[in-house]
C-alpha cells in the first residue's frame, strides 16, 4: 500500500482506532448582574429562559451543599434566591439518554435513547425547544461534547443548534472530543448580539469541562492541586457568572435561569470512576436549579427527578404542556399524597460488556439496584451507601416492595426490546472514534438470554484497572500493561466482544500483529454486526495475501454499516492498489470522500478519483 503515497496514506488507519475509555468573550454585563422582580406565572409579555447543563456534575461538587470541596459562588447565588435539588434523580447515568429525557419530560423506556451511539431520538416526541418556539420564541442551542451532536435528534426545535468545533486535544487519548467551556461562551453570546431587541429566546448551553478527561485550567488547577475534577467545577462556575451576568444586565428582555447537570461522576466510590456502569448516588444524584424562586413557592418532598424539569419549565414560562410527561411539574399548587417513584436504568453493561444490565429505584429514603445481585440503602441514614440493607432480613418488606416495581416497570421482554436501537444514528468511523474516547462506546446487541449475570461492583473492578492500565499505556507507549488486563478481563468475562475487539487493537498497538487476529475473530464471533473487528481483520488477512478473504470482510462490514467511511476507503485501497482494479474503487472512494471531508487523505484521494475519471473514456475509445 505504500507505493501509492501520492494518491492516499494506506490501509493502516483501521487498526490504529483507539481503545475504550477511559480567546475572548464579549461579555455584555458585570459579574453582579441587575436586580431582578420574582418570577410567576405570568399573563402578560412572555420572559426568556436560560438553561445551563452542566455534564458529570456530582451532587457534593457545589459550594451549596456544604460538602466543602470546592467553592462556587455563582451558582450558589442561583440556589439561594431560587429553588433546588442537589440530589435530583436521573434516569440515565449517560450524557444522551439524560439529555433526551430533560427535553421531553420522559424516561428512556419510552423516549427510547439508551446509551451515546447506536440510538436517535424520534422526531415524534415534542421537546422544550419545539414548545418554545411554537410559542414564538427564538431558540438557540451551543453544546460542547460528542454525545449531543445533531445526529442524535436532541436539535428538534431549535433555529440554532451549534455543536461545531469540538476536537481532541487529551495527549493520552487523541480521539476524545468535546470543546471547551470558553468557546461554548463565545458562540452563545454571539447569538445573544444577534438577537432582536425584546425578541423572547429560550437558550440551551452545554458545558462538557467536567467530563473526562480534564483540560488544563491554570488558574483552577492551582486553587485545587490534589482534585482536578474541583478545579474543573470551579472553571464552570465561573463561565456560569459569566453567563448569567450577560442575561440579567440585558434591558430588553427578562431572563429566568436553569441550571442543571445531566448525571454525576464515580470518581472513586463504589470502585466507579467514570459513569455509566452503575447506579449509586454518585453517578445517579445531581443538581437541578430553578432561579429566581417562583411567586408563592411552596417546599415540595424532594427528592425530584429530572424528568421532572421540562414539566416544570412548561408551567413556568406559561408555554402549554408536554402531552403524556412522565415528570410533575414541581411549581403547581398540586402536591402528591404519597411518596413518588424515580426509575434508572443502564443498559451500558450489557452493550459493553455482555453482562446483566443495571436496574434501579429511588423512592423516599430508599435506594435500590439490581444487576447480578440486589442492593437496598437508606439514603437518609448511609448517604454513602456503605450498609447494603438487602442483606438483612429486617428490610424483606421494603425490599419485595421496590423488587416488585423495577420488575413492573422493567420486564424482561421490554428490556429485551430497549436493546435493540429502534432509530438508528449514522456515524461514520471518525465519529465513533471521537466517541470512544470520551468512554461512549458501541456495542452488540446483546440477547438477555445470552447475557452472563455478573456483580457489577466485580466488573468495575476490572473495568477500572484496564481504564488507568490505558493511560499509563498511551502516556509511555507500553501497552504490555493494558494487554494483559484485557486478557484478564476476557478470562472473566467472554461474551464481551468489545474487550475482545479492544484487546486486538492493543496488540497491534503492541506491534504483535500475529496475536491481534484471534481477538477479532472472537468479536465477529460473538457479535457478528461487528464492522470494527471486520475492518481490523482485513488489513491483517491482506498483509497475509489473502485478497479474496480481506474483500469479503469488508464489503461485509459495508453492509453492516454502508455509512462507515473507513470501511469505504480501505475497501477502494484493496480494489486499486492490490487487485489493479481502479474501477470498483471509485464509488467507495467517492463515498468515502462524501462521509468524511476532515480525513488527511481527502484530497489525494480525490485527484486519485479524478485521474482514474479522466482515463476511462480514453479506455473505451480505444477498444479496451
């Protein structure tokens, strides 16, 4: 493949996907702000709405719940002249389920986003922004990670919806994608310029700087030396004042705020450092502001969910209502009788490592999860859950009561049927491989019958030293670590096509090429819609001569996934540099060049293209 540099760089790229995971603003106002009148229900002119997310936002990590570890003094001040949970419940600890569910009001059962890759949100389903804009207001979105890019249906209803700029920069893992927090300003004070002049706007801002993996702050990270993910929430507090303060010094519209995280981050308890695995408070638990305190406010029992935002919002801004919202709307004068119910759920275990999924309930005090075993806490006596109460026989009742309704409200069929992506999302290679890195990463469909019962405190374990074994691997350029956890991993755990594929990928990382190809044959075996390992095994197979079976692999991983650009270029390398054959390369060169314009062989390929085009009918006139 080498011969043929001047037209593209080779076959290589494939293989070299990475592992699982692991400038000025315009400011338009003061950092105090104006003073504002209380906020209602109000009949007359319509009041504009801000709304902040905050990704991987712990419940601990504000300056508000006392915890002490780390000071936020913006968003303090909006908790405190407003109303709020620091512990509100959500329904998915992952970036795009989380996010689905706060635009519509519903869980995932039925808005049908489970995880950051493989599912779209439906565009039947009515979200805030289509409310808002019904409703006449201007709309206008600025997100900062991979997960809420367009082609996960989250843009419904919004006039902008910028989620552009975002690149790698982690020098440990190159394919982590996300921008930072101050570009994120730069775009959505832009847009507040270009509003016109008492023009009510409903503004969505995403900020990702608390998601790993963290970007230097110098300032920040001097006030927090021993506590990075402080240092990074103190960095968001203060693009939050920035942002607040804009909005309230405006003359021409009046602003309420919402600031609220998506889900929160393990960061060592419970042996989860990430998120997405499990469903303890650490992941599960986050802050939900509404400022300023709405007129007549009276406390209700907490905890509330996130699905209860969009609800809330609709009353609030006298927008309509979210027809069939599985939230309440937490300012109405209705209070509930009795003890409210908050489900969770991750189908990420499953999809990733072909173990049970994660099934939980909060309801009042109680806490309860379900994966290979049962788990049972009383939140108000072990906020840390450190005493599993479903090994006493003194909770049997509270037990079988939140037993019963995970299995009402999760059965086996319905599982069943969430793993199965009912709308797909097309990504191209370069998009999973963005994805990946930031710990997002696709998987089979398993079968829950198939599916081995596993602890998941057990599966982080491992899951937990293969992550830091990875960042020790890409820091010193020796993966022999990271190898040999894989390994282990696989030992334990088979039916984990995605360790099996990633442990293929460390050995040609390793440059041990002849043990890369038993690993991939294992994850085509296991889940047969694994274009990724069928890519892999090709270059391996052709670099064995073997033309004819790196074709098949190939135009199967085609289609399985016609969209995959890298699929589409090794493909038009096999046809024109090794079967001569410069024909059958052109339309999945052409392709290629469609699917993905940042590739650095973009533009060799093309003249490649053009090249072959201007010789063909040349060709025919000449008889041949």
């Amino acid at each position: 493949m080498n011969d043929q540099r001047n037209y593209h760089r080779g076959l290589l790229p494939a293989v070299m996907m990475v592992l699982l995971s692991f400038c000025s603003c315009v400011d338009r106002g003061n950092a105090g702000g104006k003073g504002r009148a209380e906020g209602g229900r109000d009949t007359g002119p319509p009041t504009s709405l801000l709304m902040i997310s905050i990704d991987t936002w712990r419940s601990d990590y504000a300056g508000v719940s006392g915890s002490g570890k780390v000071s936020t003094p913006n968003i303090d001040r909006l908790a405190q002249n407003g109303v709020y949970d620091l512990e509100a419940v959500a329904a998915c600890p992952l970036t795009t389920p989380s996010h689905a569910t706060i635009f519509t009001g519903l869980l995932p059962s039925s808005h049908g986003v489970f995880d950051c890759t493989r599912y779209k949100l439906d565009d039947g389903f009515r979200t805030l922004a289509e409310m808002f804009r019904s409703a006449g207001y201007s709309t206008g979105a600025f997100v900062a990670g991979e997960p809420l890019k367009k082609r996960y249906g989250l843009d419904q209803g919004f006039d902008v919806y910028d989620d552009s700029g975002m690149k790698g920069w982690n020098v440990y893992d190159e394919f982590s994608s996300s921008r930072d927090g101050i570009a994120v300003l730069d775009s959505a004070f832009s847009y507040l310029n270009q509003l016109p002049d008492g023009k009510p706007a409903f503004m969505f801002v995403h900020f990702f700087d608390l998601h790993s993996p963290y970007a230097p702050h110098p300032e920040f990270d001097a006030a927090y030396p021993d506590d990075q993910y402080a240092a990074e929430t103190a960095y968001v507090d203060y693009l939050v004042g920035r942002l607040a303060a804009s909005v309230e010094s405006e003359r021409t519209r009046e602003w309420r705020i919402v600031v609220a995280g998506d889900h929160g981050e393990g960061l060592g308890d419970h042996g989860e450092y990430a998120h997405g695995v499990a469903l303890y408070s650490s992941t599960i638990h986050t802050p939900m502001i509404f400022y300023p305190k709405p007129e007549g406010w009276k406390d209700r029992a907490k905890p509330w969910g996130l699905v209860d935002l969009a609800p809330t919002v609709c009353g609030w801004m006298n927008i309509g209502k979210i027809e069939d919202a599985e939230g309440v709307d937490l300012f109405s004068d209705r209070q509930d009788g009795g003890l409210r119910e908050f489900y969770s759920l991750t189908l990420f275990p499953s999809i990733m490592f072909g173990v049970n999924p994660c099934l939980g309930v909060r309801r009042g005090e109680y806490m309860y999860i379900r994966h290979g075993t049962e788990e049972l806490y009383d939140m108000a006596d072990d906020p840390g859950q450190t005493k599993n109460l479903a090994l006493s026989k003194e909770n049997g009742d509270v037990l079988k009561e939140l037993r019963l309704l995970v299995d009402r409200q999760f059965p086996r069929e319905e599982l069943q049927r969430m793993l199965l992506p009912k709308a797909s999302v097309t990504v191209n290679q370069s998009d999973l491989d963005k994805l990946r890195g930031l710990g997002y990463i696709d998987g089979p469909v398993p079968k829950l019958i198939d599916l081995q019962r596993a602890d998941i405190r057990k599966v982080l374990e491992r899951y937990d030293t293969i992550k830091r074994e990875r960042e020790t691997g890409f820091r010193t350029k020796d993966f022999s670590g990271l190898r040999r956890e894989y390994e282990a991993f696989v030992r334990e755990y088979p039916l984990s096509s995605s360790m099996w594929r990633n442990l293929g990928k460390t050995c040609l990382l390793a440059r041990d090429e002849r043990s890369a190809e038993v690993p991939f044959r294992k994850a085509i075996l296991i889940n047969p819609q694994d274009s990724d390992s069928m890519m892999n095994l090709a270059v391996l197979v052709l670099k064995q001569g073997k033309l004819a079976d790196a074709e098949a692999l190939l135009l199967q991983a085609i289609a399985i996934d016609g969209e995959n650009a890298t699929s589409r270029k090794n493909l038009g390398i096999l046809y024109s540099d090794y079967m001569k054959n410069p024909e059958k390369a052109l339309p999945h060169y052409k392709k290629f060049i469609e699917l993905d314009t940042s590739d650095p062989d973009v533009e060799n390929i093309k003249r490649y293209v053009q090249k072959v085009e201007s010789l063909m009918p040349s060709k025919k006139q000449g008889g041949n």
